[in-house]
C-alpha cells in the first residue's frame, strides 16, 4: 500500500500527496468549497467523501468506454491512488447548453440549447482567473502542443457523448463541464483530475432543478443534500 511522503500541491478542493512511487500520487478530496476563483469561500460538509465515490465511479464507467484516466484505485473515502502526469496547462470544457460563462461573455440567455456540444479552451492558471484562449494562442504562449492539444479535445467530446447519455439515464441533463488531461512517464494522454458536481453543471431534466456547485455560488440551499442525492444515483447505475 502506497504511504504519503509529502505534498506536491494543495488546490482550492483537493491535495496531490506525493509517494514513495515517483509515478504514483494520492489525490485526497477537502470539503472545502470556493466560487468566483477563490472570491468566496466555505465548506460542504462530506462534499469530499461524496466527489471522491462520483469521481472514482465515473472513472471507471469512462474506463470501460476505452477513455484512458490517471486513475488506478480508490484507497479510502477521501483518497484515491493516481498516476503521476505532466498537466496539460489547458482546461478543456464542453457546453451542451448556454450557461455560466458562456451566457456572461455573449450576454446568451441561460439554458439555450446548442445545436451541437460546443467545445472551448482556458488558461490553466488561478493566478490569471482561467482566461478564455484559442488555438493560435494555446501555441504561441506554448500551453500545449497541437497534437496534444486535438488529442485532448478530441477525447474530451467523446466524454460528452459518454456522459450526456448517462446522466440522462438518470433523469439529468449535463449543461457543460471542465476536464484536465495530462501525459504519464510512458508518454500517454490520460484524463486528470475529476469528474464531480464542483466542475460540471447538471440539471434535473424534468424540474430543471440546479443540482451542481451552482447550488453554492448561488446560495441555492440543500447543497450537501443536491451532493449526496448524485452520489446515491451514480452509487446505484455503477458498481465499483
Ligand atoms: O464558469 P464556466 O461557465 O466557464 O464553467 C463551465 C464549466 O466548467 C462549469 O461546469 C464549471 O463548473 C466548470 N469549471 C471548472 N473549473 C474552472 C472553470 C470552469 O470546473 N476553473
């Protein structure tokens, strides 16, 4: 069993603990909650508990779907054991439906439907607030190489396929969501970081009921209770 031999990083929501294991990290989930980068601030109470089983679950259904993840096993509630990566410094994000961001920069009405997912880039980079970037400039300031970069994106539309279909077997739509991609010692592409409530946006299909962190940078209330009725679902339609 890999022990923690110190921290690489501490982010806003979760902490890199580096092993004995160059190649292998544990990746531990906070309840700690922050909106607006980093402007407001708070806790979900077990918000950690409940994104480390959805991560750890969507994961393995996207696994089995031939998408490859940093992911090697769940050690315990909070942790789980990853592969070790060089992060793409790119945040790649799909849309299926105008909201957050989007609708602020383009003044779009919120809960427009695209006609297909639309696919956009940012900057990785708290300090700058995740600027939006294109591809012109994702090469000239050197974020990415193209190939990865379309490699990326590539797999990050298939994910929407994947994901669009399974949240909608549940009852709930997925409005848009960010992923992070990065390249293990081997040179693989894999998919990084998670796949929770704090980073996409899921709607009931039926009420149109707010179900994500939107519930928090909103003060929409029941917030644990939005987190723990996904994870009871995503416990239900894949076992582990
Ligand atoms: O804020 P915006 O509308 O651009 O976010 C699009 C999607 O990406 C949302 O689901 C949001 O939770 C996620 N996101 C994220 N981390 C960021 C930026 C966006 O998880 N730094």
């Amino acid at each position: 069993m890999p022990t923690k031999t110190g921290i690489l990083r501490e982010g806003k929501s979760k902490i890199l603990h580096t092993t004995e294991d160059p190649n292998l990290l544990i990746q531990e989930y906070k309840d700690a909650a922050t909106a607006f980068n980093g402007i407001k601030k708070g806790v979900i109470v077990d918000k950690g508990v409940f994104n480390c089983a959805i991560s750890t679950r969507i994961f393995h259904l996207l696994e089995a779907a031939g998408i490859p993840t940093h992911l090697v096993e769940v050690l315990n509630e909070r942790e789980q054991l990853v592969k070790t990566v060089e992060i793409v410094m790119v945040e790649f994000v799909v849309r299926n439906v105008a909201a957050g961001s989007f609708c602020k920069r383009y003044g779009t009405e919120e809960g427009v439907l695209f006609p297909e997912p639309l696919l956009e880039w940012f900057v990785k980079s708290d300090e700058l607030g995740d600027p939006h970037i294109g591809r012109q400039a994702i090469d000239l300031l050197g974020l990415s190489d193209m190939a990865t970069l379309d490699e990326a994106s590539e797999l990050t539309l298939r994910v929407n396929k994947l994901l669009c279909e399974f949240w909608k077997s549940l009852g709930i739509d997925l409005i848009d969501f960010k992923l992070e991609f990065g390249r293990d010692a081997d040179g693989n592409l894999l998919l990084a970081d998670e796949f929770t409530p704090d980073g996409c946006r899921l709607w009931d299909s039926e009420t149109g009921e707010k179900l994500d962190k939107d519930r928090f940078r909103f003060d929409l209330g029941d917030v644990e209770a939005s987190y723990a009725r996904l994870n009871s679902l995503v416990e239900q339609a894949i076992p582990v």
